[in-house]
C-alpha cells in the first residue's frame, strides 16, 4: 500500500493549493473581462447577438420514473427473484458556457430511489458529466477541467447490471475529476511550446476499489528545418500514479521525432527516446525506445494514422481510422500502452454513446455544440449502452482497445453500430490488491450493440436496442461473464417542456455465481424549466 513521508505530503498539498489559487485567479481574470464593458457600450447589433446565443444557458429539470422489474435484487440470482416497484425522483441541471473566456458544459443530476418491496435499499446516486476550458491570458494560458460521476462495475466478472435501479452489490458510484493549466506559445515565431500539468483524483464507494491520484508534467517542443517538408518534435512526460490499496508508481519518458511530409496529405515520422519507469518492479527500470508510422488525410473528411513504438513492455501501437459519409460517420481506434485507470473511469455516466463524442471533433469544433448534438443523439436513442463490463484496478497495466463505430442517418431512421474489445495485462508477478488481476493476469472483454431508431412524427420516436457483452479470464482460466439486453422505448413529447417515454426490458446475465433474468417496464416523465 503506498504511504507518504510528511515532506512528501506537504508538496502535494502545496501543488493542490498552487493549483487552486491558479483556477481561482484565472477565473476571477476571466470574470472581470466579461463584465469590464457598460451597459451603455453595447452596441444594438451586440444585444441581438447576446440574445440569439446567449453566453449561458442555464436548463434546471426533474424526472419522475416508475420501474416495475420481476427481479430487483440481482444479488439473489435466478432461483430468488423477486419483483418491485421502483419510484425514482431525479432532479437535474444543466449549464451551458459559452463566453469569451470560458467554454464549458456541465450536466448534473440526483436520483432518489425508493422501493415498494425493498424498502432497505432506499438510496440516492449522482450522474454528472463536466468539462471545459478557461482561457485565462489571452493565447497563453489556459486550464482544462473535468468531473465525471457514473455507476460502475466493480468487477468484470461479477453480477452486470443494464439499470440503474437494480440492487447489485457488484455495482459502485465512482467519481473522477481532473485539472489541467497549460501554456503554449511561440519562440521567434518558427518554434512552438506546450508545457502542461494534469492533476486527477478518482474515488469509489467500493471498499474493493483502488482511489487513485495522479500527478503528471509534460512539454513539448515543434520546429521546422532549413528543408520545407521536414519538422522535429520533442516531448517529454513525467508522472506519479498514487493507489490506495496498492503502490506508488513512477514513470518518465521522452523522445525526440521527425516528420516528413511526402506530399502535402501524406507524411511519415520516426521516433527515439528514453523510458524509465516501476510498473513491473520495486526499482526503477530504464530502456530505450523507438519507432515509425505515417498519417494520411486525402480528404477533410477522412483520416487515417498508424504509429508503432518498441516500449519496456513490448510493442505498443496506435492506429486511428475516421471517415465522414453524406449520411453517415465511421471510426476504427486499434491501441496498445500502460493504462494506470480502469477503463470506466474515462466514461460517463449515459453510456457508451459518449464515446461518439471525439468522432466529431473535425466536424464541429465547439465542445459544448459536439455535447448539444450529442444530447439529441442521446434523446433520440435513450439507452445505457452498455460495452465491454469494466472493472477496478489497483496497479497499472498493459491495454490494447480496439473499438469500431458507425452510425448511419436517414429522413426518419437512424442505425448506431457499436463494436469493442480490449485485452488487459498486469505487469506485475504478484497482485497488489483484491481486483479482477487477483484472480487472472489476463482479462479479456468484448460487446456488441445494435440500436435502431424511427421518427414516428415531429414529436414521438421509436427505439430497438440489442446488446451483448462478455469478459473471460485468460487461458486456462475459467472466468467468464455475459450480459445481454433487449429494449423497445417509445417516447413522445407531453407538452411544451415535458416528455415521456415507455419502454420495456429483457436482460440476461450468465456467470458461475449468480446468473439472473430480469424483465421491467418502465415510465419516465421529465419536465423542462
């Protein structure tokens, strides 16, 4: 378990409090440019475009959802189901920044959940989904933030749940939240600079869960040669990666690459450097590191990149294919690195669809616009959809992700296809902790989903969704886990600022332990300030 001397306490406190007085006095900066102009100096043409995009936009809410399930306890398995009637009072809000110095979104709400039957599992959860950036100096420094609320699983291999509502102790409320102040700039005018520090924090209600702090600096430096195609990069990164039921672990790595461009849509690049880090053991372990790839962009609307590097563990790799259809949007990511979070921390709390989000960075620049038209998606297609089942960690480990998205749309149908698997590997002999790498160094998952949606009318839409998701452990190794989920949902607008939607659920969960069934109905009404 990793422990701090009291000096090493004191500079991490004195990092926070730096880090704080820095987000406080950039936003107080921020706050004084936006109110530095009278009233009297707003000019009519101003004030018009003030009202048609205001700078905020405020949008509080509250929903009311009944939930009548044949088996609310999935605690108890198949041979102990036992139904309920689940009321849930969800107030909500979100916030929308769009000023000169900040562009920021954030979505927050509250579920209170009472049941008819079980009586002892009243509870309360949290859902926020947060991020932005403050500009603080103009074109100089900047800070990045982030908070992210969800339920997630504690293990991969233990009982899945396709609802909120359910009571499964396999199932905990896990938060993240990351600050991130950077500056970038320019020397002479032909070679630029980024020097950033990310500060992140997670923590779960799981006493099986690891809370992790990390700690991370990083630079980079871009210039151009006396030869037009060529360019040099220099990069450097370090981090501290703290775990409460395991160890504190160090790693650093820098590297020096050339980039060559061939033709204007097509370049290749090499790379070499140097890493040293303590993921496999007590002392610091350094090794050189190389390697080669190429990006090739033929259009705006296509992208394709491949890099491959030699690292301590082996070889790592990232390749990223994206490509834009009159009606439709395909993307293929393909990765392999040392990963210090589990996997579900990078999602949010409304599902797999999120991971769309970064699909449409060429097409719409503004976060807070690419969150707006993901929140329509959302509402047209309003599933948890559910991937590969994640799980905690208490040390870091060796990932390749391989995801594929597609999404087809048409006058009144639209078509989300949703592919995903991933291979997990801990770099240590031992375990540190009681997470799923305790019981299999290999943990191998997949999902697939399919989710169809029709336009009825100008109000009212109709969704069908299957999905399926399996983990196993490695070979030899008999963990395996599969969840599979049916729902029909039509929703419609009630009024001017209420909708509602009806769906119906089949889910189907098959592990050694506990496998389950469950069917529900479920009703949701949500009224808009």
């Amino acid at each position: 378990m990793g422990t701090e001397t009291g000096t090493e306490m004191r500079h991490k406190l004195f990092r926070i409090c730096r880090l704080s007085s820095l987000m406080l006095l950039a936003m107080g900066n921020a706050l004084a440019q936006q109110t530095a102009i009278a009233p009297n100096q707003t000019s009519e043409q101003d004030k018009l475009q003030t009202t048609q995009n205001p700078a905020w936009i405020i949008k509080p809410r509250i929903s009311l959802t009944e939930t009548w399930t044949d088996n609310a306890n999935l605690n108890q398995g198949t041979n102990s189901k036992q139904s309920d009637l689940i009321t849930e009072v969800a107030p909500g809000i979100q916030v929308q920044a769009r000023t000169a110095r900040l562009k920021g979104y954030l979505d927050y709400s509250l579920r209170g959940q009472q049941y008819a039957q079980n009586t002892n599992s009243a509870r309360t959860q949290n859902s926020l989904n947060a991020f932005g950036t403050l500009e603080a100096i103009d074109n100089w420094l900047f800070l990045d933030f982030s908070g992210v609320i969800a339920q997630q699983s504690v293990s991969a291999f233990g009982t899945q749940s396709t609802s909120n509502t359910a009571v499964n102790s396999n199932s905990t409320e896990t938060s993240t939240y990351r600050l991130s102040p950077y500056v970038r700039g320019q020397f002479g005018g032909f070679t630029e600079y980024l020097l950033r520090y990310n500060a992140s924090t997670t923590r779960s209600d799981a006493s099986a869960a690891s809370g992790i702090d990390i700690s991370q600096l990083s630079g980079q430096l871009k210039g151009s040669t006396p030869f037009q195609r060529l360019k040099w990069t220099i990069d450097g990164n370090q981090q501290t990666t703290d775990y409460s039921t395991g160890r504190t672990t160090e790693a650093e790595i820098y590297r020096g690459m050339l980039t060559y461009s061939l033709f204007p849509q097509f370049r290749v690049s090499a790379s070499g450097g140097w890493e040293s880090n303590n993921y496999a053991s007590a002392v610091q372990e350094s090794r050189s590191t190389h390697g080669y790839g190429f990006d090739w962009n033929p259009t705006e609307r296509t992208q394709f990149s491949v890099f491959k590097e030699r690292r301590f563990f082996g070889d790592g790799h990232n390749i990223s294919f994206s490509h834009r259809f009159p009606m439709s949007s395909i993307q293929y990511t393909n990765n392999r690195d040392v990963s210090a979070l589990p996997d579900q921390f990078g999602y949010v709390g409304r599902g797999r669809l999120y991971d769309f989000y970064s699909q449409f960075v060429s097409t719409i620049a503004d976060p807070t616009q690419r969150a707006n038209m993901l929140n329509a998606l959302i509402a047209a297609n309003p599933f948890n959809i559910p991937g590969a089942s994640s799980f905690v960690s208490s040390q870091a480990s060796v990932q390749r992700r391989q995801q594929l998205s597609y999404v087809i749309y048409g006058a009144r149908n639209s078509l989300t296809l949703m592919a995903n698997r991933s291979e997990s590997q801990s770099l240590l002999a031992t375990s540190v902790g009681n997470d799923d790498f305790s019981k299999s160094t290999i943990i191998r998952q997949s999902g697939l989903s399919v989710n169809f949606a029709h336009r009825l009318s100008e109000i009212s839409n109709l969704n069908l969704l299957l999905s399926r998701q399996e983990s196993t452990g490695g070979t030899g190794s008999s963990l395996k886990a599969t969840t599979t989920m049916y729902q029909v949902n039509v929703s419609t607008k009630l009024g001017a600022k209420t909708t509602g939607s009806l769906s119906v659920r089949r889910s189907e969960f098959d592990n050694s332990t506990t496998p389950y069934t469950e069917n529900a109905l479920i009703g949701v009404v949500t009224y808009v300030y």
